[in-house]
C-alpha cells in the first residue's frame, strides 16, 4: 500500500487500521495499465517458472492467440502467460500454521458485469478451500480460551471483527460452510455463533450451514445485525457488534422469533409455519450425532 495512497485512503474509509492491514498482509495488485506481468516477471527472478505460477492460480495462460479479455487499448505482451490478480486489494489465505496458500482479490473500484468484485485462487495442490478457513490462524488460541467461535461470510467481515475485540471470528472463503471446516473448529470450541446475509438466499444458507453445525454437535447461536455486514457494524460502530455478538440468540430462539414476526400463531397457517422452521432444527438437535471434540 506504500506506493498506492489511493488504495489506503479507501481502506481507511472503510475503517481498516494500520495495525490490521499489518496483521493480515493486506497488498494490491496492481492494475494492467501498469502491466499484465509484474508479479510474473518478479517471480521469475526468482527462479520460479510459468508453469509452477500457474499450478498454485498465480498466473493464467492465454486459451488462443486471440486474447479473450475485454478489449481496451492495453494489449497484452507476445507471451502465453499473464498475472491472475490485477487492480485488486489482496487478502492472503493462509493454513491454520499461518502458511499463504491461495488469496482472495478485491477489485478497487466498482464491480462490472466483466469484472467480478471478488476473485479467489481456484483449487490447487497447496488451496483446497473446502478446508480453509480465513483467519483461523490467527483465532484459533481465541476460539479454545472462549470456546466459541464466531463465523461470518466475507474477508473483510472476519478483519473488521478481530479488530473490534472478537479474535475468534473466522470466515468461509468463497464456499458454503463445509464438514470439513467444521471439523476444524470443533476440534477446538462446542459454540457456533453464526453471521450471514439476512436475505432469502443468506437465509436459506444459514439453514444449510446449521443443520450441519447441528449434526457436528455445536451449539449454535445466531448474531443479528438487520441486514448489515459486520464489518459495516464496525466501521459504523464496533461496540454495537460487539453488543450483538454478545446478545447472539440461541437458533431455536431466533427463527421461532423470526417466523412469529411473519406468521400470526394463533392461525393454521402461522402453527404450519412455525412447524416447518422449527421443528427440524428440534431433531436435528435431538438426534444429531454428537462429535468427539479432540484435544491438543
């Protein structure tokens, strides 16, 4: 960020401290006006070759001579190969020893129908991200002393939450909660506290996600934040997310709540509705496996 103000402006506007874009080896990736090769050519002098960048997703490789991107007046050089990350703010993805194994790319600026917001590394032999959680590294002492583990979706919800004071916020990256990233955890908390879009989609993926923190044995509770990212809450406020996390309501507790603000009880349709939310979470309870927590 040293050589690009802009971008640190912009990360400070969104409340981003010094102290965490040091603490998560923030970067940016420069735009291809600048050139379509500069991390290539960097590792290059290395001793890396093209083919190792492009196998860990550092590098694409042309499909034709005919370039598939959208055509500008930047062209791209006589080579086959050119950087993945390009004019995006760099979030490193690391293993749960703190090793970078894949990164999460931001474009700066706005999104276009060419240009996705987010880009991530696609799986390789070092980024299997069904097995990945970012910022496990760094709260897996928080999660063990706390027993409890806070989840959102977004890199930059899991930073804005360390550094508003809950250092046991890990985030899925670019997938739907997986068993294996529950495993991860449940090897070191039993509490789940969930953070997810309150929309329909966000809803119907929290469902997903918690059957399945249910059938791993967690106890799970749900942070509500009407209809805000975290990290918004704590650019905005950092006390009110912590408030919510605080006040995070038990899962039965929150969709009963949630189906009784839509549904009146007293009628058929409302005592169908309140069945058809709750009661499967009910058995998932009562009858979900409970898994052995490992120590050490």
């Amino acid at each position: 960020f040293t050589r690009t103000p802009e971008v640190r402006s912009y990360m400070k506007n969104r409340g981003v401290s010094e102290e965490s874009i040091k603490t998560f080896r923030l970067g940016y990736a420069i735009p291809q006006e600048k050139g379509w090769r500069t991390l290539l050519e960097h590792l290059r002098t290395k001793g890396y070759q093209e083919a190792e960048m492009e196998k860990v997703g550092l590098v694409l490789r042309k499909e034709s001579t005919k370039s598939q991107l959208p055509v500008t007046h930047y062209q791209l050089p006589p080579t086959s190969y050119y950087d993945r990350f390009r004019n995006r703010i760099m979030f490193p993805i690391t293993d749960p020893n703190g090793r970078v194994v894949g990164f999460g790319g931001r474009v700066f600026g706005e999104a276009t129908e060419t240009v996705a917001k987010y880009i991530n590394t696609p799986q390789t032999i070092l980024y299997d991200k069904s097995r990945v959680l970012y910022g496990f590294d760094k709260a897996k002492l928080e999660l063990r002393r706390t027993n409890t583990a806070v989840l959102v979706e977004g890199y930059m919800d899991a930073l804005m939450a360390h550094q508003a004071g809950t250092a046991n916020t890990v985030a899925v990256s670019g997938t739907a909660l997986t068993p294996q990233q529950l495993q991860m955890l449940r090897r070191l908390c039993d509490k789940l506290l969930m953070s997810f879009d309150s929309d329909e989609a966000g809803e119907s993926a929290t469902r997903r996600s918690i059957d399945l923190a249910l059938e791993a044995g967690f106890e799970v509770q749900i942070i509500g934040l009407e209809a805000k990212d975290p990290a918004d809450v704590v650019r905005d406020n950092p006390a009110v997310w912590k408030r919510a996390v605080e006040e995070a309501k038990e899962v039965i507790a929150f969709f009963l709540s949630r189906t009784l603000e839509r549904f009146d009880a007293r009628g058929v349709e409302g005592k169908r509705a309140i069945s058809k939310s709750v009661l499967p979470l009910v058995a998932k309870i009562k009858g979900g496996p409970r898994a052995e927590r490992k120590t050490g």
